[in-house]
C-alpha cells in the first residue's frame, strides 16, 4: 500500500497528518524574529586603541604597526587595514568566508593582549569588536529640559539610560551630546617655564595625588573594619592647593602655574532636537533579537519612566527602526495574500468550478505554514528575502494539486468510477510525475543557500525557505 493509498483509506489520518504540521507552524510563527534582512555573519573586527593627546605619528609608529603586525601573524586573514587619526588607531581585520568570524575576533584579542605592556604608557586598553548587522542601533530617543545640560545628561544617564539597559533585548545604550563634570586645570606656560615644570609633571601629579586606595583591614573585637584612604579632590579649592612640585623648600601649587575650574569634559559629540541641545540615546540589540519587540518593550519602559521624570524634562523618539521594518513586512505579507487570491482566480478562471478551486488552493496555507517551523528551528527571520521566498512558493505549490485533481477527474468523467477508486488511480498514476516535479524545484533552489560569498550568505535563507515549502 502506497502513501497515497493510505490516505485515501483514511481520511481522518490524513487531516491529523496535516494539521499537526500547521498547527506547528502557526505556533512557530509567533515566535519568529522580525527584521529587515537576514542576520548575516560578516567575519570582521575592528581594533580600536586610544593614547590622548598622540600626533598622528606616534600613533602610526608606536601603536597601528605594532598591533597590525601581531594580527597579521592570525590564520585565514583577507584584508589588513588601518585608519590612524590624532590620538587614535582603527585596525579593521576581515577574514576569509570560510573562517568563523567569533574565533578570528577572540583569536585577534589574545594577540593584542599580548602586545598591551609593549604600547606606550597611557595606552588606553584596546577594544576589539566584531562587526555584527544584528546588533546595529534600532531607535534613538531625544532627552531635552529647561535646565542646567549638565543635569539633563544625569538626567538621562541614571534615571533613563542605565532603566532601559535591563529591557530584555537590549544590547547597549550610547549616550551621545551629554556634558561630564569635569575639573579642568589651565596652565600658564610662562609660570611652568619659570618653575622648571613641564605639562607632564603637572599631569603626574594630579594623578598621584587624586586617588583614594584600599587601606587594609583593622580588627576591632569580633568586628573586622575595612580601611580606605580619602584621596579624592572634590572642589576647585583643593585642585588649586595641590602641590605640583618643591623648588628649594617652597611648594609650588595649581594657582601658582595657572588655574582649576570645575566645568564639564571638552564635548566631543553634539545632538540637537529642534535647533536647542538635547541629548540622544541610541539604543543597540542583541544580536538575532527580534527588532520590532525591542522596541516596543523600550516604547513600553518609557512610558513608564516619563512618570517619574521632572516635568521639564521631555523625551522624543526620533528615530525607530521598527516602523520601517513593520511597513515593509506588512507590504510583504498583503502581496503574499494577494499572490494567493490571484492563483486561486486564476485557477477559477480555466477551472470554472468552486469545488476544485477550493480542494487546490487549500495546498497553500498547508504547505505555507509548516514553513514557518522550518525557519525558526533554523533561526531564520520575517524579513524581506525570506518572505519573498514564500511568494514565489505559492505559485508552485499549488501545480501539484490542480494537476493530481483534475487527473482524478478525468476518470471520474471519461471511465466513469467513483471518487475513492477515481482518486487511487488517478494518484498512482502521476505520483512519480509529480514527486519528480517537486524534487526539481527543490534541486534548483536549495543550491542558492550554498553558494559562497556575502551574496550567499544573504541569500541561503531564501533557497531553504523555497525548498522546504515546495
């Protein structure tokens, strides 16, 4: 006895055999990721290494060559590039396809760990960081106020930011536009001439002597106190009564070289919402997250957070990601609905009859849905390419039906026999026409998700997708 058979003896064996397959699916659907593409793998990082106040040729020398030459000694490297600013060196390292882009990222970072007590004094610790499409930024929100911008930025800082950083999903949260507290020092390089001081000195001696370290422990009776040291300068007072250097037995302080002011760190960034100073928050996913819940979690938080805030403080989205990602998926999900209203006239059309129209396009959503089960155990995404592969499957689908039941018919109408006979030989006759039909598809398609190269990578999701539903 033949499958077909089988089903055919047992309708009630059948129908469970199909809707456990879309029962599934629908339940897979749900939980699948919504985006705009594919989440794809790019095997590349970037070393990134800071010294303040570095020309461009000590970075070049004594930073960017000696960390591109220990990279370069990584295996399955493609491309070795560097961009060296003031202060700066961006070493960008792109692998081979074939190398996994994780273990070339953590191979690169053992490697610059090994190099960090060769790097100048003052070397900040580089950062190595893997390039991933999945975790780019996904909505900025505006933070503004009538107030000092130093307390708008703590504002946004402790009572926003470091709030929304325990959404699930989110990766990370860039403050961008604030203004730090900053206690600046200005020097007179007069003064430091005729002291015999240079810029280093003074820099040396702010950071030895504003420090607070561990003091050890006391025991005091069954009680054991932790000691600390109070080194800390916290006014402008303190800084300018710091003691620089000695010159014969007279100490020589900030106020007597130039002065302190407590201000804020030299701005590098700037946001402005309406032509006035705000401060931007730009919010970063987890990779292989699902965007559109992101967001709206975050949207959620907010609302919940605005509550709290003081009334001159205002917040604005201006810029979400999922607006643009949700408008596109619903244009693709109404063609994927008009394609199948469009098949089933068409069939109509030619058929001229209710009853088979109806029986042939039920092979859509059967075979369209439990697609849906495929892709999330395969961590695919709604995203455009994967529902365009859905597209293009409703138009095959559906040709093995309408050609199986109108064989069926045939026999019906020319020899006369009844449905369930009608529909064994009708079936076991083109049962191999079609399964071979089917499988051809299946060859054409499914080599789209091997092929190399980034176009690939981009489009292996849409050759699986294709294959399954056929």
């Amino acid at each position: 006895m033949t499958i077909s058979d089988l089903c055919i003896n047992r309708p009630v064996f059948t129908w469970v055999l199909v809707a456990i397959p879309v029962v599934l699916g629908l339940v897979s659907y749900n939980e699948l990721g919504v985006d705009l593409f594919p989440n794809v793998d790019f095997p590349v990082c970037t070393v990134t290494t800071v010294l303040p106040g570095a020309s461009v040729e000590e970075m070049e020398t004594t930073v960017s060559k000696p960390v591109e030459d220990i990279i370069n000694t990584v295996s399955g490297i493609d491309e070795l590039r560097s961009i060296t600013q003031e202060g700066v060196s961006i070493v960008t390292v792109q692998f081979l396809l074939s190398k996994n882009g994780d273990v070339g990222t953590q191979e690169v970072r053992d490697k610059v760990n090994s190099i960090l007590s060769d790097l100048p004094d003052g070397t900040r610790p580089p950062i190595v960081d893997k390039f991933d499409t999945g975790s780019m930024p996904v909505m900025t929100i505006a933070v503004s106020g009538r107030r000092d911008f130093r307390e708008v930025t703590e504002i946004a800082r402790k009572q926003i930011k470091e709030r929304l950083e325990t959404v699930p999903g989110v990766g990370a949260i860039n403050l961008v536009g604030g203004r730090v507290r900053a206690m600046n020092v200005v020097v007179d390089t007069d003064r430091l001439a005729g002291y015999n001081l240079s810029v280093d000195d003074v820099r040396q001696a702010l950071v030895r002597q504003n420090l607070e370290v561990p003091g050890g422990r006391v025991d005091q009776g069954p009680r054991e106190l932790v000691l600390r040291t109070l080194g800390r300068l916290r006014t402008e007072r303190e800084f300018n009564d710091l003691i620089v250097a000695n010159r014969n037995g007279y100490p020589i302080r900030v106020r007597d070289i130039g002065h302190a002011s407590d201000s804020n760190e030299e701005p590098r960034t700037l946001a402005r919402l309406d032509g006035d100073g705000a401060v931007s928050l730009v919010v970063q996913k987890q990779s292989g997250v699902n965007t559109v819940k992101v967001v709206e979690d975050v949207k959620d938080r907010l609302g919940q957070l605005k509550a709290a805030l003081p009334p001159d403080i205002a917040t604005e989205i201006i810029r979400d990601q999922s607006r643009f990602i949700k408008k596109s998926i619903e244009e693709v999900k109404f063609h994927l609905l008009l394609a199948g209203v469009l098949v089933s006239a068409t069939i109509l059309l030619f058929i001229r009859d209710w009853r088979t129209t109806l029986i042939a396009t039920l092979a859509i959503p059967t075979s369209i849905i439990p697609t849906f089960m495929f892709m999330r155990y395969m961590g695919f995404t709604l995203n455009n390419i994967t529902m365009l592969g859905l597209i293009l499957a409703i138009g095959i689908v559906i040709d093995d039906a309408v050609v199986v039941h109108e064989n069926i018919f045939r026999h019906m109408e020319e020899d006369g026999m009844d449905g369930m006979e009608a529909a064994r030989q009708g079936t076991r006759e083109i049962a191999l026409a079609v399964l071979a039909t089917s499988l051809s598809l299946i060859v054409i398609f499914l080599p789209i998700a091997f092929m190399g190269a980034i176009v690939g990578r981009f489009f292996s999701s849409f050759g699986l997708t294709v294959a399954f539903a056929v």
